[in-house]
C-alpha cells in the first residue's frame, strides 16, 4: 500500500504560522502519510491579467499539487471575522483552473487563531467558499485552536489533551473518508 499524499493549505503565509505548525502536527497525528505544503503566495486574482496571461504557472502548480493529493488539510486564521485574503485569492484562482481539482477531494478543516473561539467563523466563511468546489468536505469533528501561542511545546507538538484528542478524531475521520 503506498504512503497517503497529504497536502496542506495553509492561511497564514508568516513564517512560524501557528497554522502551518498545525497542518504539520495533523499530518503526524494521521501517520503514515507524506505532507507537502502549498504555496498560496499567489499573485492577487486580476480577471483582466488572467485573459492578457491566462492562468499562472504557480497557481496550475497549486492545482495540480490538489489534483495529485489523496486529501487536502486547510488550517486557516481568522481576520476580521473571515478567512486571510491570501486563502480567499488562492481559493479565487484554483476556480479558475480546469478541471476542477477539489472537486470530490476529500477536505478537512481545521484553524488556530488568537480569540477564544479559534477562528470558528473564519471556519464558517471557508466552509461557504468551498460549496462550489464539491469536495467531500469532512463535517467534523471541529477543529478551532484557540490562543495558539500557549498551545504548542517547543517541538510544535499540540500540548493540550483535548486539542490533541479532537485532532486526532478528526484524522481518523479523514482517514475513513480517504478508504
């Protein structure tokens, strides 16, 4: 059986992303698999640019990278109230590829962002930007990381039991939605 190609998307572009650190410490909870983390530093969507230059080479990289993945993880941050305008513009050019490359993928969510709820309506505004893409979008468990700053060891290993417990609930799910 061959290793399960994991791809991760993730909303932060800083560096030291409390949601990358997330992305990596899901790919190890779920085990045996291969991560890769996608570039979403994409240029800003342009209509006008996509009909002078068609689709760019770095977003039909981005599209083939979630063609070729078994599943797709986005760990996104909460900006006023929504998700990062970098996941919005990547999510705005892979609509534009063809074919659609999440369409029946298998999709969890998860997010890490500073206010008490952990980015749960940012979660709300990317589950509503996913509807058109059709992807097998996993319904739970929920996965909102709160205060993320105090949630990470030194290792970026997730300290607190119950995050570690709803992330791995939430692996196992995708697992069985991979089979």
């Amino acid at each position: 059986m061959s290793t399960t190609k994991l791809l991760g998307l993730s909303g932060s572009l800083r560096r030291g992303s409390y949601n990358t650190m997330l992305l990596h410490e899901a790919a190890n909870v779920f085990g045996d698999a291969d991560l890769s983390i996608a570039d979403i530093d994409l240029p800003l969507f342009n209509e006008d640019d996509e009909a002078a230059n068609g689709i760019p080479a770095s977003v039909q990289t981005l599209a083939d990278q979630i063609a070729a993945a078994d599943a797709v993880l986005i760990s996104t941050s909460e900006y006023n109230k929504g998700i990062s305008g970098a996941l919005k513009n990547a999510l705005d050019w892979i609509s534009r590829t063809r074919p659609n490359p999440l369409i029946g993928k298998p999709v969890a969510i998860m997010s890490a962002a500073a206010g008490r709820a952990g980015g749960e309506r940012a979660q709300t505004m990317l589950r509503n930007c996913l509807v058109a893409f059709q992807p097998r979008l996993l319904q739970g468990p929920e996965m909102l990381l709160a205060g993320p700053s105090k949630e990470f060891d030194d290792d970026g290993h997730l300290v607190s039991d119950t995050y570690r417990k709803t992330l791995g609930n939430l692996m196992e799910a995708l697992r069985e939605e991979i089979r």
